[in-house]
C-alpha cells in the first residue's frame, strides 16, 4: 500500500491557501498532497467537508494546584480528551513552580500526571512564581536547554505574582536563553484596593469580581509589562486579552518597534460581565480573569481578530465545577466573590464557536480561522512546521470538519470534567467530526476510537 491513510476529496485549508485535495499519510506524517488515486489501508471520504490542520490550543490550565481545598475539574486524561473532540491535537498546558519549588520538582511531578494519559500531544509551559537566584541563575537556563522554552509570568495573584523587578529579572534570562515570555497583565495592588472598597459596601456576589477588575488594572497592567519588555529587550506575548483598550496599548507598543504577540479568547467575543449577575449564585460559572466585559470591548476583540491584531485564539481553558465544595458556588464553605476561583472550561467548544462565529457568520475567511486556530500557536511556541499546517512532511494532526452540522452546546454532550459550561443553549453551525492524531484516527465521526496513551510530550530540542 502506497499510504497508510487516505483522505479522499475534502476541501484543505492552511492560513496561506484553500484548495480541493487528497491527503496521503505514512508513518504518522504527511507524505503527499493532491490526486492520489486510492492505494491505502484506510480511506477517509471527505467529500463536503473542510480538513484543517488539528488544533492547537497554547493556553490551557490542567490539574494545576489550585489553592487548598480547591481542585482543577479536568487531569490530563479529561483535559485531552475533551480537547480532543474540540478538534484540537496539541494542547499546552501550564507547569506550575509553586514557590519554594525547584522547576526540576515541577516538571517532574507535571509530567507524571501526564504520561500515559493523553489523547492529545502536549508540550508544557512554565509558570515561574520564585525567581530566586539559583532558579533564574541556574534552573531556568538548564530547564530551557531541555527544551521548556516558554514561560508565564503573573502580575496578580498572591501566590503566583511577580513584583516588577522580578518580571524584569526573569525577563533577562529569557533574553539571555532565548525563551518565550506569556504576561498575565493585571494590577494587583488595584485589585485589593477596589475589593477592599467593595467588600466594606457588603458587595460580596459573583459580579464583583468584574467590578473589582476593570479595564484600567489590565490596560495598566499590560502597559507596564510591555514597557519593562521594552527595558529588557525581548519579545512578549500577552495572554488573554479583553479589550480595545489593552489592544490598543498592544498595537502602540508594537508601533515603537516592540515584538508583541497577543491572545485573546472565545469568554472576550461571547460573554459579558452581565453574565456574572446570574442569579442563586450561578454568576460564578463565569467567573475568569481578566473578567468578560462588554459589547463594545466584545466588538473590539473581533476586530482585533478580523484585522490580524490578535494572533492566537486560545481558550485558557481553568475549569472548576460549579456545584462543589472544591469548585466555584461554595468553594471550601465560603462564599464571597474574592474566594470563587478563576478561571472557565472552554477546550472543547473553541474552535466551534471561532468556526462558527467567525467563518460560518462571514467575520474571518477559513484561512485566518486556521492560523488562529493552530499554524499562529505552532509558530509563537516553536512546533511549526512539525506541527499546525498541513504540508508534507509535518505530523499528519488533521481536524475534519463538516460545515453545515448545526449543534446546540450542552454539557451533557461534552468531554470534561467539569458540571458545566459557560456556552450551554449556544447554537452553533460546523464540528469537528473527525480527528486525525499523526496518522492515527483518534475520534472517527464523533466517536471516541483514540486511547489516551496516544498523545506524545513535545519534546522539540
Ligand atoms: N489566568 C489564566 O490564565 N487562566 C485562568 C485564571 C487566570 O487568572
Ligand atoms: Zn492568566
Ligand atoms: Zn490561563
């Protein structure tokens, strides 16, 4: 047999072109593209449909400690399956270093979750919290020599939060490595002066969160983190963000010369902070930072996706469940908003929503929802072009959608470990129906046949 797998007749798209092809797969790789008769093993007919390279979502949150008591609703087998099923086939989740932790004790401890138990290919970002100097002297170099290239730092946050000269120190050592820097930008200082104020007015619901972290803490935030950037002379990406004003921060910057990538995600096109008011409580299911804003901001982030301002479109997937004492409605007994934990599940119903928001409604053309989807991930995170287009050689990661299936977003339907999902009653038109893991067949029109010791560590160096 010429291939292992064949895929017959379907419309292909990368972010630079879209054209009718076969696809021919060996080894786990693409081999060839175009007429390809039919000498395979396998064949796939896909004949109507779009095959796209599988998704890569390079924001994701997975069995990270959370606080005590609290607990992430998704370990790396839940995560990437629900992934998986979104049409994704590389995910990137985050390795906390907790303070007091070497970034050895993180990775290892990170990746023992991991092996064995993913449905999806993973490479892991950093999250640096202790920037002492035998962790930036001496663990971080060693860390990104081992190929753990990309780190996240945080500007809010007690336990997570890096003081600015702490951002600027561990942003030299990416300078001197050659690693990739992720910001999260929000003040703070701001975000307990403004909780203090509203906890002394007995303000205590869910929408407060957003009330307590306005746009200025993330414009200020994302301002500064660029600036110090600037100082250090490194790239930056700046995650998660919610609206035209940071955006416009981002583009000043990038205007004096500054290289800024910048992410945002499906919580800043599709929710509002009037979803935080739901009531009995249920306000909490959106609770995530930065928080959703409003119309306006909403309309400013699709903008900055038709225009090509924002370059990923991530899902910072953190999911918690709602109706547990570990999750979201009474996290630990308490209740307050200061003590709901942040972040919403999302993995699964990104590139459905980007699809069908985006293409099927005519804001973005299918090549610009695949360099958001995967082809902009593979590049800001080094895995192109092993990974996020379809050309020979790259790993055979194939997404194969079929554009006119409408679906309505329930719960009940999705893959993770969550009790809920901020996007239930969401119509949406075009799925993934089948995905394609390097060559190997992981859901087979909306079938899970995929095991989860199938998904690889990225190890790129
Ligand atoms: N930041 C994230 O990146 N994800 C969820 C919560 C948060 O604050
Ligand atoms: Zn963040
Ligand atoms: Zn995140």
């Amino acid at each position: 047999m010429t291939y292992d797998l064949l895929i017959k007749s379907g419309t292909v798209a990368t972010d630079v072109d879209v054209f009718e092809a076969d696809i021919g797969i060996r080894d786990g790789r693409i081999v060839e593209i175009g007429d390809l008769g039919s000498d395979a093993s396998e064949v796939i007919d896909a004949t109507g449909k779009y095959v796209l390279p599988g998704g890569i979502d390079s924001h994701v949150h997975i069995s990270q400690p959370s606080g005590e008591g609290i607990v992430m609703a998704d370990d790396f087998e839940s995560g990437t399956r629900s992934a998986l099923f979104g049409g994704n086939t590389t995910i990137l989740p985050f390795c906390l270093q907790q303070r007091g932790q070497s970034i050895r004790q993180a990775l290892e401890w990170y990746h023992g979750l991991a092996e064995g138990n993913c449905y999806t290919d993973v490479k892991f970002h950093l999250i640096i919290t202790d920037p002492t100097s035998h962790v930036l002297g001496q663990e971080l170099p060693a860390a990104v020599a081992d190929g753990y290239d990309s780190f996240k730092v945080f500007m809010t946050y007690d336990d997570l939060r890096l003081n600015d000269a702490e951002l600027l120190a561990t942003f030299d050592v990416a300078r001197e490595f050659g690693a990739t820097v992720m910001v999260h930008c929000e003040n703070e200082d701001a975000i307990k002066y403004l909780m203090g104020k509203h906890e002394a007015a007995g303000r205590v619901e869910p929408s407060a969160h957003a009330t307590t972290r306005p746009i200025a803490v993330e414009r200020e935030a994302t301002h500064r983190a660029m600036s110090l950037a600037e100082i250090v002379g490194i790239p930056i990406v700046i995650v998660h963000v919610s609206n035209g004003a940071a955006l416009e921060e981002i583009l000043r910057a990038r205007q004096r010369g500054l290289s800024v990538t910048a992410e945002t995600c499906p919580q800043y096109l599709m929710l509002t902070e009037d979803d935080l008011d739901a009531a009995n409580w249920e306000g909490a299911k959106y609770v995530c930072s930065p928080p959703p804003r409003n119309v306006t901001e909403q309309a400013a982030c699709w903008e900055g996706i038709q225009n090509g301002s924002f370059e990923l479109f991530s899902s910072d997937h953190c999911p918690f469940r709602f109706d547990s004492l570990d999750g979201k409605l009474n996290p630990k007994g308490a209740r307050g908003f200061r003590h709901i934990p942040n972040g919403i599940p999302g993995v699964e119903t990104r590139l459905p929503i980007l699809f069908s928001e985006g293409v099927v409604k005519g804001r973005i053309d299918l090549k610009r929802f695949v360099a958001l989807s995967a082809t902009n991930h593979a590049r800001t995170y080094g895995l192109y072009p092993r990974k996020g287009t379809i050309a020979i050689g790259s790993d055979a990661d194939l997404a194969i959608w079929d554009p006119s299936c409408e679906r309505t977003i329930r719960h009940r339907d999705l893959h993770d470990g969550s009790d809920y999902t901020p996007y239930e009653g969401l119509e949406v038109t075009g799925w993934p129906v089948t995905v394609v893991l390097r060559g190997k067949i992981a859901v087979r029109d909306g079938e899970l046949v995929g095991r989860k010791q199938d998904g690889s560590y990225l190890q790129m160096r």
